[in-house]
C-alpha cells in the first residue's frame, strides 16, 4: 500500500483481523476463488459469519447483513495488499505469505510487510514516542500520536490497533503495548537503538546519508568529493541544507557519530567545508537506503525534534533551570507538548527563549478538528502576568488571522488580564484561554485528559459568554 506523505492512513482492516479470520485459511479462500469476488465473499461469508445476525428475523435481511460481513473482510485483504483488486488474486506479497512454510514464518514474512508497507513502522514508533514521555499508551492516545505524525485517523477507528494485533502474532509486540527487541530487528531489519539514533538526525542529516548511501551502493567506502555528494544531494532532495555552514551542521556530526569519514580537509569550516572527500563507513553501508528517508517536513525548530519525547517531569524540572538555554529548551517543549496534546499541528515559533533569556516563547499552531481554527500561544517562566502580554497576543491574533488565544505561565495573571479575557470573549470573535501555574502543575500530575477536560470546561465558558452576542435588544 503505497501512503501519500500528505495525508497518510492506516489500512482499513475491516474484519480482516487476527480476531475474526485465520491469514493462511483466508489466503487459500482467495486461491480457490480466483477471479470471483461473489464466490470468494460467499466463501468468507460460509466460513467466518454464518451464525452472524442471528437475531434478525428476516433471512434476507440476515444473509444480506452476513456478506457485508464477509466483504469487509475482502476491503481489509485489498487495504493491507494481500489481494489484487482487479483480478481478485493474491498478489505478489499474498502469495509469497501463502507459500510460507509455517506459521511462524508466515506471521513473520506478513509483519515485515506490514511494518514496511501498511503503517506498522509508524504505529511501533508511535507506541515508543508515548512509552518515552511516559503516557500511559492506550487506543486514544495512541490515535492521537498517530494525527501528529501526520495520519488522518478517524474517531472511532480501531485500524491501529488491528495493525498492532498483526505484528503481535509475530511477537513483535504483546500485551501492555510491551516492544519486543529481538523480534523487532527480524521483522524492522534494524534494532531499536538504530531506529533511535536515525530518528535523532536532522532532516538535511538524513537527506545527505541518503544520497550517499546511494552513491556507496556503488561506490562502497570509497572517499568522494564532498562537493559532488553535496551537489548530488540538492539534485535529490532540494536547497533544504545549511551551505554557510555544512561541515559544522553535517559533516562533522555525522562524522562524530560514526556515519561518515572525513579526510583531512573534509572537516573544514565555512567556504572549506566542501572540499575535500568524504566517504560511507560499514555502519551506512549495513542500512538499507528507504530508512534514511526524511519524515514528512514538519515546523519544528531541528534541534527540538529529537527533544520532543522528553518526559514532562522533566521539562518541568528544567524550567526551574539556572541554565537560561535548558530553562528556555524546556519552555519551547512545553508549549509543543501542549499544542501536540491538544491535536493541533504547530506551524513556528515567532519569538523563540533564546531570544528572551529562557522567560518567554510564542508559538502558531493550526487546527482542524470539525473546522480550520488558528491559535496563538505565548508561554512566560514568568512569576506574574500583565495587561501587555495579552495586548501583544491580541495584535499577533489579528495579524495571522487567529480565533484562539493561549496564554500560559509557571506564575499568575493579574486581575487585569482576567477581566480583558471576559471581555474580548463576550464582545469579540477571539477567545482566550488562561493558564496558570497551579493548572500546569495538574497537568503535570494527571496529564493530557487533565487538560482536555481544562480546555472544554473553558470553552464552554466562552460558549457562555458569547451568547450575548446573539440576544437582540427588545422592542
């Protein structure tokens, strides 16, 4: 299943699932009933669902209610690729899964195709993204991790977890969401700590591993021209690197880190930094070059992208920092995680800590829950609030065409700020959310449901106010 990188789904399982149907019994159906999606749903139909709709009276309503039944399981063998839609015949995977030996090595060929090809590297890497900020990982917010990396989930879809159900039965994964290393390096062809270190790289670092990686396919650890890679680079993936300063964003990080080798001019600063030669070492060479691909271009400072995991306890253990840049690091990821918990998709800092010191950041976010919506945060490591902040607020709301405000400090708003926040939402399209240190430190404690519930106990605050917008003064 090939995944469009703008708006990527998890295969739709319908009934297709560990469940309900057996993979190999399934696939052998499909044998048998090549060429006839009437005869292959009949099939699925007598096998798994002839005791389906047992209390419907009608038998034509029951037969009819037991082949949507068994088609569901058909969408789910086309969604997962198991199935050519137009011949109704196993495809080049279906049938290599068919032909295993076993189940085991069944269970395994159809893991690896699904990690590869139906979402099921994004649904691990998901899971690991959760266990790292240590959330609890349950159906919903693993649905919500998914929507951040870029996934239309629907509300109630169970897809996720049936890719999951999938993977376990080549015990990949098992119950309490608990990631098995072993079986995770067969299936993924690398080993979680691998998959941690490529995840750590910049966009541009993996873009240029990429392209080299290619060019060592024939070229092996042989030493290029580091101008010829770079040039070949931009060829591949676009002005998307830092050319004033390749050596100290590229060359040498990857250098330090075992990637690549540098000869004695490769290594040089500034003008320099494309002369010389560079070269792939084992550690490349041992990868296969799709799983150095990019991520999906997202608006988040690079430096912070490998932070983005960092548990809350410990972002709130360094905002208390004497380190101005870590207390600064740890408001920028508090204003992320709060706009990721949310489900909004940040779009930029405008004013980023190290420009204040570590006290202060502004972030844009987007949404689109059942409309487009536009938000404006500010964060202060402040111990108190004024009148100005929201003044500024309101003036970046109106200049990127916001509807919500977010205002969010580790101290408290001044009376003033409250009773121009009850103001702006009765009289105003805008509305403003406040929140103070004693609502952070619950959001510590209890986490995201925590400030779901603050936000729509908020809202219907605002829901409130606004209805004196749409009384009419009596006659």
């Amino acid at each position: 299943m090939q995944q469009d990188e703008l708006r990527r789904r998890v295969p739709f399982a319908g009934e297709f699932s560990p469940g309900q149907v057996n993979l190999d019994e399934v696939l052998r159906l499909v044998e048998e009933n090549q060429g006839s999606e009437a005869g292959l749903i009949e099939a699925l139909r007598a096998r798994y669902f002839s005791e389906a709709a047992a209390a419907r009276q009608n038998p034509d309503e029951r037969l009819g209610q037991q082949r949507a039944r068994a088609r569901n399981v058909l969408i789910g063998l086309r969604s997962y690729g198991l199935v050519d839609s137009d011949t109704i015949a196993l495809s080049e995977v279906g049938t290599k899964v068919r032909n295993a030996t076993g189940d085991a090595e069944r269970y395994q060929i159809f893991a690896r195709h699904v990690f590869e090809k139906c979402a099921g590297k994004d649904v691990l890497e998901a899971v690991r993204d959760l266990q790292k900020r240590r959330e609890r990982v349950t159906k919903r917010t693993l649905q919500l991790q998914l929507k951040r990396r870029g996934f239309d989930m629907q509300v109630a879809t169970t897809a996720h977890q049936t890719v999951l159900n999938w993977l376990a039965l080549a015990g990949v994964i098992s119950g309490g969401y608990s990631i098995d290393p072993s079986r995770f390096a067969v299936v993924a062809g690398l080993a979680l700590e691998m998959v941690d270190e490529i995840d750590a790289l910049t966009r541009e670092q993996r873009a240029f591993l990429q392209t080299l990686r290619g060019l060592a396919a024939a070229e092996g650890t042989n030493a290029l021209l580091t101008k010829d890679v770079y040039r070949a680079a931009i060829i591949q993936h676009g002005e998307i690197f830092p050319e004033d300063q390749l050596s100290k964003k590229l060359l040498r990080p990857l250098a330090q880190k075992g990637w690549i080798t540098l000869d004695a001019q490769g290594g040089g600063r500034g003008r320099g930094s494309r002369s010389g030669r560079v070269a792939a070492t084992d550690k490349l060479l041992e990868l296969q070059s799709s799983k150095l691909a990019p991520p999906p271009e997202e608006d988040i400072p690079t430096e912070l992208r490998p932070l983005l995991n960092t548990p809350l306890e410990t972002i709130y253990a360094d905002l208390g920092s004497a380190d101005t840049y870590k207390k600064g690091i740890a408001l920028e990821l508090l204003a992320l995680r709060i706009v990721i918990h949310l489900g909004l998709h940040p779009k930029g800092f405008r004013l980023r800590s190290q420009q204040t010191g570590g006290s202060e950041v502004d972030l844009v976010a987007d949404g689109a829950h059942l409309h487009f919506s536009r938000w404006v945060l500010q964060c202060k490591n402040t111990a108190d609030v004024h009148l100005s902040a929201l003044d500024k607020e309101i003036g970046m709301a109106v200049r990127t065409r916001a509807h919500v405000i977010v205002l969010v400090t580790t101290g408290r708003f001044s009376r003033a700020v409250e009773e121009a926040a009850r103001e702006l939402a009765r009289d105003g399209h805008l509305q403003v959310v406040q929140i103070n240190g004693e609502t952070l430190k619950k959001y510590r404690e209890l986490g995201m449901r925590y400030l779901l519930e603050f936000f729509e106990s908020q809202a219907a605050e605002t829901m409130r106010l606004k209805k004196e917008q749409l009384r009419t003064p009596s006659g």
